[in-house]
C-alpha cells in the first residue's frame, strides 16, 4: 500500500501509523515533490504527482496497490485512480477534498504562503496553521505535536515547498469524475477538521459509488498523528475489502458514522 502526507507534512506524518500497517502490508511511505529530501525544481501539478507514484509502483514491480492519503495525499490518490483504475485496489482517502479551493481560502492561503516564503514558519502564520491542522483538544493536551509539526515544516525548503502550496490550492475538482471510481473508498474525517470540514467528506460519499465516511473522534485534520492507533484501525479494518486480484466488485451501499 502507498502512504500519500498532508501538504506541509512529509512521510513522518505517518510514524505512529506505518508500523502497525506494515505488520500486514508492505507500506510505500512517500514524500511528495517540495517535501522533506523530494525536490520541486519547477511548478507542478496533481498529474505529476500520480505519474510519480506510477513510476514508483513500476519500479518495485507492483500491480495493484492500496492508496492511503491524507489531504494532499487523499487528492493525489483520487487523480492517480483516474489516470490509472487498473492499479488500485483501494482508497482510503483521510480529510480530503474532491472540490477544487474555494475563492476565499485561495486568497487567504496565498496570503500565508508569501508570508511563508519570505519570512519562514513565524508566529503571524503559525497559529492560524496550527488551529487549521489539528483539533483544539490535541492542541491543549498534547502540544509537543504542534511542536513537532512546526520544526518539520521549518526543515522543508521555502521556495520549493510554495510549489507544493501553489498546486494544491490551484488544483481542479475531480468530484465530478469520482463516480467512475469502481474500487472500494473510505473516506475518514477527524471529527474537528477545521481545514476540511464533514461537508466536503459527504460530498465525496455522495459522488462515490459504495464509498463510506467514518469519523475519528478526537482529531482534527493531522488525525494520522492525533489519532495514530483509530486510524490504524480504521485502515486495518478496510483493507480486505480491496480488489487485490483486480476484480471489480459492484457495490451500491454506503454509510457514515
């Protein structure tokens, strides 16, 4: 299965989570362009993302494989199961959206990337990224994971890490595509996602054939970091329905809890 991170996040996001899926799975954990140690020379778009994990998957000689991202992660799973359906067995897309940005957080977000890229991760940017990454309760009880994630994003490039920025936010919509998807989906949303709240998770169970929404409580929208051990779970529990032999299984029900 393959591991897609959040934007501003890198395979490190997952460090709580891989382990327990690689006790049943082999795990691709991959850092996406302007990311950590993955360079972005230049602009590049959500097509470039699912051409690298193709190449990827070619290079290790595998088929058909799990798709697990978050985010950014769960939007390049969902382009990579349109460009390529024959390679997928799955999706488990973690707080993501199928919409293209709306005007206004375009605008906003653009203004925090400039501030971003200037002057690094400083205090006018950083708590509003916070309140946007994780849950209020994460961040009373457990403010070593903000910490984590502030460090992190600090050690990526600047300017190749607004490359990243840039194309998620100006990417396009792919809902109206999804029901195409014939693989099983599981759409998992932190129950205090402030940066994409229920309403795009619901879109997505309303424009995907037999997907499912399932809440993680106590998270917001790193839920792999605030919620390791449900994630997991969740994912574990997934997992079998995947098209592993590359049969399609029809499917109409689908379901949110």
């Amino acid at each position: 299965m393959v591991l897609g991170h959040s934007l501003l996040c890198d395979g490190r996001m997952w460090e709580d989570v891989a382990p327990r899926l690689a006790e049943h799975y082999r795990v691709i954990n991959v850092d996406f362009r302007g990311h950590r140690n993955s360079t972005a020379p230049g602009e590049f778009s959500f097509d470039d993302l699912a051409a690298d994990w193709l190449a990827i998957l070619d290079e290790l000689g595998i088929e058909r494989a799990a798709l697990c991202g978050l985010s950014m992660g769960g939007m390049t799973a969902f382009r990579f199961s349109l460009s390529y359906p024959e390679r997928v067995a799955g999706i488990i897309g973690l707080d993501t959206n199928g919409d293209a940005e709306t005007r206004s957080n375009r605008i906003k977000y653009s203004i925090m990337a400039a501030i971003y890229r200037r002057f690094g991760m400083v205090n006018a940017i950083r708590g509003t990224t916070l309140k946007l990454m994780f849950a209020k309760t994460t961040l009373e009880q457990r403010p070593e994971l903000g910490e984590r994630f502030s460090e992190r994003v600090r050690q990526h490039d600047k300017q190749q890490l607004s490359r990243a920025i840039r194309a998620v936010f100006s990417r396009p919509a792919y809902l109206p595509q999804l029901h195409s998807l014939r693989c099983p989906v599981l759409i998992l949303i932190g129950e205090q996602d402030q940066a994409t709240p229920m309403k795009w998770s619901r879109r997505l169970l309303r424009a995907i054939p037999g997907s499912a929404v399932h809440v993680i409580p106590r998270a917001g929208h790193l839920s792999a970091m605030e919620q390791p051990e449900l994630v997991a779970k969740e994912v574990l529990e997934f997992l079998p329905r995947c098209q592993w032999d590359g049969s399609v299984k029809e499917s109409s029900t689908r379901s949110a809890r």
